[in-house]
C-alpha cells in the first residue's frame, strides 16, 4: 500500500490570513491556567525575560510511577530548551512572546504592565520524547511537573463552552460529536470518529481521523516518520478549515466521550497531525523510569483529575 507523503516542520505552519479558524477561547492573562493555554520556556538573556518556544498548555494529568506526579501535557519540542541539560527546562503561563503580541493589541493602560505581572512559573519537565514508537509512529510529548504555588492550579479539565456548536460538529451526527463537559479519561484514535481540539492560537477546531498511516518529513531531525492525521470535517470548504496553526502544539486531541486520545503536535495546510495516546503513555513511561531510578520497569500510568 502507498502511503501519502507530507513535508512538514514539526510543530509549524503558515497561520491563515486575517483571523485564526477556529472557535475563540476566553483565556485571561492571570489567572488560573486551563487546557489550551498559553505556554512558553522562562529564559532570562541578558537580564530581559523571554520565550522561544511556544505552545499549548493540554491538560492536566497525575503520571503515575513509584510516586505520583501532578502536571500537564505538552509536546516536547515546546518545552525543549537546547541550552539546558535534559528536563531541565522550566515553564511559565502564559508566553512571554503571546504576552509581548498581547499588550500590542491590548488597551493603553496595560501597556507599561511587566511580564511578572502576568507570567506564572508553572514547573520543570519531567519526561519527554521526540522519536519514533516500536510501530514508527512519531511520538512528540512531554510532561510538567507542577511546583510551588502552581500546584493549585491541578484540577479537572473542563472543556471550553462552545457558543456556535454548529461550528465544530460534523453534518454527519451519526459520528458520535457533542461537547462534553469534562476530560473523562484515555482513548484511541481511531478511523472515521469525530475528534476536537482546545489551542491557544486557533482556539477549538474538529475534525475526522482519517483512519490512515500518513508519512511526514521533519525538518528539523531530517528524518521520515508514521503519522495518524485529523482532518477538517466540512469537506465543502476543507480549504478555508484548518486544525491547527502555529502554537497549538501540545493541544489535546479529545473525541466525543471527553476521552483523551492523542496530543497534536504538528500540521500543514488543513492537516492536524496525532501523537497518540498509547505511545504517549510507553513514552513518558520510559521517561519517568529513567528519572526514578533508571530502572525500565512498567505500569506507569496516566490519570485524569476527577
């Protein structure tokens, strides 16, 4: 069988003109830090605050080994830092770019507000991977483990209220799409269901898994990899729809049960593409041993809070 190639660079894609495709989230500067928020690496370069790499906040989540950890989901080219040592890195909420493009459109009053105003040191990276699963499949995650205050912040993931549902619900209702309100637990991707996605740059966008093993190239690593892609639902206007934009990286894919089923972590043109969530778990499972004990024992576990 003849796989389709896309080239891609992990992680980034041409926003589209104008405006962003999806439904907006409602996303305060302050505040408590909720799934599809604004993420980025705290650097300081020559005394000034500044972040690289953005993304998005996923969810939250408990990684369960020898100890229980309390963190979120991201991917791990979001919070890799190539002047820290492994898992070094620290993350803040919201990004410090997002915050500088902000205080640009916002008020005029707001406009001298310093970055501690607004940022949140959130935690320290406990486990990533950027590689290919047993199957091939890229795998680009990572978790953060919450310090300090930000331990407050661990609660369930409530899904953002979607005001026009007719804008992320397929024509086709037999595929099981509605709007749960909270994240329910794990799941797989799985061909022809109905998928959504929170992001902090394109807000809530949906589509359809198409069922398919799709080829990409990375950029970045010069390397093919295995992809599951999603794909827009509305095949009227599939190039106007997009799944994903630059800054989404990290999302939750999430299908209509409020089953956590894979992380976003790439796209080009209206193509999303899916880490999924089996080889998430094996993934920050060999993380996590390695930060233990370096033993390769299993049945780490990925929870949701409840």
């Amino acid at each position: 069988m003849n796989v389709p190639l896309v080239i891609l660079k992990t992680g980034l894609m041409t926003p589209p003109p104008q405006k962003h495709p999806g439904m907006p989230l409602t996303l305060a500067a302050r505040g408590r830090p909720k799934m599809g928020s604004s993420i980025g690496i705290d650097k300081d370069v020559n005394g000034d605050r500044e972040s690289f790499a953005t993304g998005t906040l996923g969810g939250y989540v408990r990684l369960v080994g020898k100890q229980v950890y309390q963190g979120f989901l991201t991917c791990c080219h979001v919070v890799t830092d190539k002047s820290a040592g492994d898992n070094k890195a620290f993350m803040t909420y919201p990004s410090i770019e997002n915050l500088k493009i902000q205080r640009e459109e916002s008020e005029e009053d707001t406009k001298d507000f310093p970055d501690s105003v607004y940022c949140a040191k959130l935690g320290k990276v406990l486990a990533k991977q950027k590689a290919a699963d047993q199957d091939g499949f890229l795998v680009d995650c990572a978790f953060v483990e919450l310090q300090g205050s930000s331990v407050d912040y661990f609660l369930p993931n409530e899904v953002p209220i979607i005001d026009d549902i007719k804008h992320v619900l397929p024509y086709d209702r037999s595929a099981r799409a509605r709007r749960p309100g909270q994240v329910t637990g794990l799941g797989n991707l799985v061909g022809g269901r109905w998928y959504f996605k929170a992001g902090f740059m394109s807000g809530i966008t949906s589509g359809t898994c198409n069922g398919a093993s799709m080829q990409v190239f990375d950029g970045y690593e010069d390397t093919y990899y295995k992809t599951k892609c999603i794909l827009p639902f509305n095949k009227m206007s599939t190039t106007d729809l997009k799944v994903m934009v630059e800054g989404d990286s990290g999302s939750l894919v999430i299908d209509g049960d409020g089953k956590v089923c894979g992380i976003l972590f790439a796209g080009l043109h209206n193509i999303g593409c899916v880490s999924p969530m089996s080889s998430v778990r094996v993934a920050l499972e060999k993380g996590l041993n390695q930060h233990e004990d370096g033993s390769s024992g299993t049945g780490t576990r990925i929870e949701l809070p409840t």
